[in-house]
C-alpha cells in the first residue's frame, strides 16, 4: 500500500466554472477562435472535460480537472471570460454527492499516446468495382475522393470532412484466407448508417434504380424514420430522417419513373358525404 505521506501526483478534481453574461451583446463577448486556442490548451494538458451553454440567464459552462481550488483559479488566469465586465464569474468543485458523477474523473490521455482521433473510412466489400462505383455515384450520390486505377483503390465522401467509404472488390492474388474471407464479406449488414433529409424520397429514388429495399420507411420511437436498402450485391445500408414521416410529396427532383405508391380510395361511411 502507497504511503500518502510521500510525495507524488496528486489526484485531480473537477472544477466548474460558471459565467453569467446576462444582456450583454454578441460583440462584448469573447469571440469563437479565441475560446478554441484556450480549450485546446486546456485539452493538451489534460484538464478540459466539457464546455457548453448556459441559460436561464445564458451564459458559459466550463468543467475542468486541477489538483486544488487555487490550481484551478492558475488555470482559468487566461480564460477568454475572465473580467468580462457586466458578467456574473463562479467557480466552484464539482461535488459528486450532490451534483453527480456523470463526468470522468481520470485525465484524458496524452497526445502521441495511441488515441484514436478520427474515423477516416469503412470499406464495402463489392463484386464487380466499375458498375459498383457507377452506382454508388449515381444512385447514392456520393462523389470520389481519391481513386489509384492501377491498384483498384476508390474511396468515396459525401462531403468536406466526412468519413470515406472505400469500395473493394476481392482479388485472388491477394492468397487464402484473406481472399475468400472478403468474398465472405459481400452480401451482408455493412452497420453503416446513412442521415438523409428524406427517407421517402430516398426509397421512391432506390427503387427506380431497381435496388432492393429490405425495411421501408418505418417511424421509430426516438422520433426519427430509418429505411434499410441494399447496393447491387446485396450489402444492406440503413438510413434515418430525422422527424416524423412527410405527409407530402417526395421533391420533383425524383426522376419521373419513381412515382409514389397510389393511395386507397376513402371508404364511404353511413352518414357521411362521399
């Protein structure tokens, strides 16, 4: 057992920091860049565990780690809210007891320790990968990224700054097991999700393309609709909207041959004007 009597890392605490900036106006505040380069400090030392807004009267939230209260008033000494005239400044320890211990207490690890920082791609394993890419481009929209022809490697984005998708198509040179393994692969729940503004016109734009859908749009309820389809080769994809199911027509952008489903015709009731 330790000797606590010794010298040594001392465990930190939380600590909250509280402003409230009542009426003040958006140019008497710090501005965005500034609050990044402090947070990023605070991150690379291992303090930072949160920051968020406050309301009711607005204001800024911040939850750090220190070893003492008068460590912690060190740390907030360049803190971009500090001496904010017109504003209410708070700081005080996070007490598990009456506040929760919905925060991690342990820092945070270290940069150049071996910390995943950011998902770059997911692979889908394909068949043939020229009418594949044609139809991840045509039907799903997604343009390339980065594309070597001479090793057969293609990644697609759907955007600045999101996550590739890279399209492989097995090949037997690569040797056993990994070549019948990956073929293994084709046909099967990817897990990837997808967000789309439309789960129904999504649907009507997959089925004029003849791809299969496997879960229309159904209403999920935490509120939002999700849509399982499947590519060419069968690799099932799930979407979701978010909100409630659209009442009304998908855009006119959806080519002329998805037309939606006919509605039954209203049933006359006794009583009623048909």
């Amino acid at each position: 057992m330790s000797d606590p009597s010794r010298p040594g890392p001392k465990p930190k605490r939380l600590y909250v920091r509280t402003v409230r900036v009542g009426d003040l106006q958006r140019s008497e505040l710090p501005g965005a860049a500034l609050l990044r380069r402090f947070d990023a400090e605070l991150e690379r030392v291992g303090r930072l565990v949160a920051r968020g807004q406050l309301t009711n009267p607005p204001g800024d939230l911040l939850i750090f780690r220190a070893v003492s209260y008068d460590e912690a008033l060190r740390v907030l000494r360049t803190d971009p809210f500090r001496g904010l005239s017109g504003s209410a400044y708070e700081v005080f320890e996070w007490n598990p007891m009456a506040l929760g211990s919905g925060a991690n207490l342990e820092p945070a690890p270290a940069r150049g320790s071996g910390r995943l920082t950011a998902l770059l791609r997911v692979g889908v394993v394909v068949r043939d990968l020229v009418s594949s890419l044609r139809w991840y481009q045509e039907v799903l929209g997604f343009p390339i990224r980065e594309q070597d022809e001479a090793t057969g490697y293609v990644e697609l984005s759907l955007g600045r700054g999101a996550s590739g998708l890279s399209l492989v198509s097995p090949r037997r040179e690569w040797g056993e097991p990994l070549y019948s393994e990956t073929v293994g692969r084709i046909g099967t729940s990817t897990g990837i999700v997808f967000q789309t503004d439309s789960a129904a016109a999504l649907e009507l734009r997959l089925k004029s393309a003849g791809a299969r859908i496997t879960e229309p749009p159904r209403q999920q309820p935490w509120g939002g609709v999700t849509l399982r389809f499947q590519d060419p080769d069968g690799n099932e994809f799930l979407a979701f909207q978010l909100g409630s199911i659209a009442e009304e027509r998908p855009p006119s952008s959806i080519p002329a041959t998805a037309t939606p489903a006919r509605r039954p015709r209203r049933q006359a009731v006794p009583g009623q004007e048909s």
